[in-house]
C-alpha cells in the first residue's frame, strides 16, 4: 500500500537539499571538470560526526563505488580482483576459483565503514569479506549475504542482514534499502539464482555465489546530494515512488528482456538531475583508463544514453570514469 506519509518526508529531504546540490549539478551539465577529492587519513568517524570536508563518488567499475563523506568512507559492490572467468571470451567457466587480489584491493581501501550489497554475484561480492576482515567494516545486505558473510568467517556482529524499506541514519548520511529486483537474460533467466538460508561451507568457485535476492540504495548525505544506487537492470516500480534522487547510478540492461526499462525507471525515479550509467565494462580487465568495453556493452551505453535522453530530456548523463572523483 502507498504510503503518502513517507512520500512526503523523501520529498521533502529532497527539496531541501536542491540548493547545495543544483550549484554542482549545473557545473556537470557545463562540462566542468570534477575536483579532485581529499581523504583525511583519519579511519571511521564515530556514526553521529557531523558531514565535514567533501563528498566524493569515485567509480570503480561494474556497479561498484568508493563515496568519501568527509573522513569516512562508504563502498558500493566493490569487486576490485577483475579475474577471468571467460564470460566476455565465449568460454564462460562456472567453475571459475574465487580469487582475491590483495595487490591490487589494498592500495585503493585505506578504510571504509560500511560495504552496501546490491547482490552476491561474483562481480559484486567476491572482495567484500576480504575487505570487511581487512577494515573492520559493516556489511549491509541480504540475508544471503549474511550467510555467505559467516561462511567467510565474519562475526555476525560486522554483518547487517537487511530487506528494503530500512532507513539507516549515520549521522553524516542515511541509507534507505530498497527492496529491488535482478536483470535478466536473453532467455528471461539469470545465472546462479537462488539463496542462503543457513550458513553455508566457505565458497570457493563463482557458482557457490548465487544471485540471493537483489537490493538497491539510496545514500542521503546531510547538506549533501540524495544518489541512487543500482546493482541490476530491473527494478519494482511501487518501491521506487517518492524516492526523487538528485544522482542515479543506473545498471546498463544486460538485454531487451525487461519492457520499457528506463522510461520506466526515470519516470519512478522522478527524473533525476544526474544519471551515470554503470555495469557496461569489461569487469575481467585490470581498473585502468579508458575502461574496456565489449562490443555489444557499447552498443547497449549507447542505447541507454538515448534513451534517458528520450524519456528524461532534462537529465544530465554522465558517463564516469575509473577513479575519478565527482561531486555532485
């Protein structure tokens, strides 16, 4: 059932952050180049600090990012290993060892406080036990990835099993978990479906990782932008209403299988200032730029360029980057 009260209550943390965020949101759409982001080398703030200094959104490929607020640090599905399982070659292997770099993960997580889980996919949950071990951080996600959180030898204390419709207040930021839906394939399917109920044994291959349910986020940030995170192309529109984002990371559709996609999505979203297309890489090649993108993921960026352009006219698209810093 609509809830006309929460409505409000979005619209209204909306609107009151429309003035700090249309200043930046008027440079993008001039083409002004992002600021370079500062880091304070101070770990996590305790949860009821004040936002101070930048927000930052740093892109790392796939669905996966780094957002500094001040001197803490939040990620989103970040899978920095970027291994090869031949998905992009024609050779996909599902028996393709789970494999962490830590080579390649330390140099770019100094700290983070929370890791927010859309799904756990390979090529979104693969880094993150290792990462949370590594930082200490909280684990926000489905009760599948709860499970597979144990599995990996987390303490339940660090693992925060949530189902949308959550508001989680951080003081400097909130994060509202919205029940959401994963995209399908050519054959109206997906790879590995299904859940962990109960802990299982320690994955070790790509398919000990199945989809487990699928989430999506919004960060509200005090006195900052509202950005909506997406792990996957499809979504139910009754749990988008009311959201109203400044910024979404809107997934790339994987094929033609979801009907009316992102005029869909723009229109439950209520047309955002900001849409940056993610999920379009080649997530089995090293994080370096320009990203490396496959033939048929460039035509479906294109696509979905056009068509937020056709159903959201006065959206700005952005197409980010690996690393860089935008503030919006």
């Amino acid at each position: 059932m609509f809830d006309e009260r929460s409505y409000d209550r979005r619209r209204f943390l909306r609107d009151a952050a429309a003035g700090a965020t249309a200043v930046s949101a008027a440079g993008l759409a001039a083409g002004a180049p992002a600021r370079a982001a500062t880091a304070a080398a101070t770990s996590g703030a305790a949860a009821g600090t004040a936002r101070s200094g930048a927000v930052s959104f740093r892109w790392w490929g796939t669905s996966g990012w780094r957002i500094d607020i001040g001197n803490r640090t939040v990620l989103v599905d970040p899978y920095l290993s970027r291994y090869d399982t031949g998905l992009f070659t024609g050779a996909f292997d599902e028996e393709t060892p789970l494999t962490v770099r830590p080579t390649v993960i330390d140099p770019l997580v100094d700290r983070a406080e929370n890791i927010l889980v859309t799904h756990t996919h390979w090529d979104h949950f693969n880094d993150v036990p290792y990462i949370a071990e590594r930082t200490g951080a909280r684990v926000v996600g489905t009760l599948t990835a709860y499970h597979l959180g144990l599995a990996h030898g987390l303490p339940s204390g660090q693992l925060a099993p949530v189902k949308g419709g959550e508001v989680l207040d951080f003081g400097a930021y909130t994060v509202e978990v919205v029940s959401s839906l994963h995209s399908r394939n050519g054959a109206w399917s997906m790879a590995f479906p299904g859940v962990r109920v109960s802990r299982p044994p320690k994955p070790e291959k790509i398919s000990d990782l199945p989809e487990g349910d699928t989430l999506a986020y919004q960060i509200r940030v005090a006195g900052g932008p509202s950005v909506f995170f997406m792990g996957a192309s499809d979504f139910a529109e009754r749990n988008l209403v009311g959201l109203a984002p400044d910024v979404a990371m809107v997934a790339s559709a994987a094929s033609t299988s979801t009907a009316d996609y992102v005029p869909r999505l723009m229109a439950a979203l209520d047309h955002p200032k900001v849409v940056v297309p993610v999920h379009w890489d080649n997530f089995e090649t090293p994080l370096t730029n320009p990203p490396t993108v496959a033939p048929n993921d460039r035509r479906r960026l294109d696509d979905l360029i056009a068509a937020v352009r056709k159903a959201s006219p006065r959206s700005r698209v952005l197409v980010p980057e690996y690393h860089t810093a935008y503030h919006f």
